[in-house]
C-alpha cells in the first residue's frame, strides 16, 4: 500500500472513531446516564470539541497526503 493511501485509510478511520466516540458520549449524556449539570451545554461542548478534532486530523493527513503523492509514493 503507498504512502498516500495510508494517509487517506488512516485520516478515515481516525475521523470515523472520533465521530463514533463522540455519539456514544452524546447518546450517554442524553439519555442520562452520564449526569451532567446543563446537558445542552455539555452535548454543544462535545460536538464542538469532536468537530475541531476531525478538522485537525483531515486538515494534517491530507497534507500528509499530498505531500506522499508530490514525492511519488
């Protein structure tokens, strides 16, 4: 497998681990089994931070990519 490839199966599948994890932390405090004090600021707080993660992760794996492809591999 090249180089770049890897970079887009791992930017995929650290992408769709954050975004799971992020649903199951969710679905956890919506349903109440994780008590939170104001659950609309923690579920906001949540998806924010889990947004800005898999911004982070695409944004420096695709670099990762292009930079693989430019040198050929």
């Amino acid at each position: 497998m090249k180089k770049s490839t890897r970079a887009l199966v791992g930017m995929i599948g650290l992408d769709l681990a954050v975004i799971i994890g992020a649903w199951w932390v969710v679905e956890q405090t919506r349903s109440g089994a994780w008590i939170a004090p104001d659950p609309a600021a923690s579920i906001s707080m949540i998806t924010t931070t889990a947004g800005m993660i898999v911004g982070v992760v695409t944004a420096v794996l695709l670099l990762a990519f292009v930079v693989h492809r430019r040198a050929g591999n």
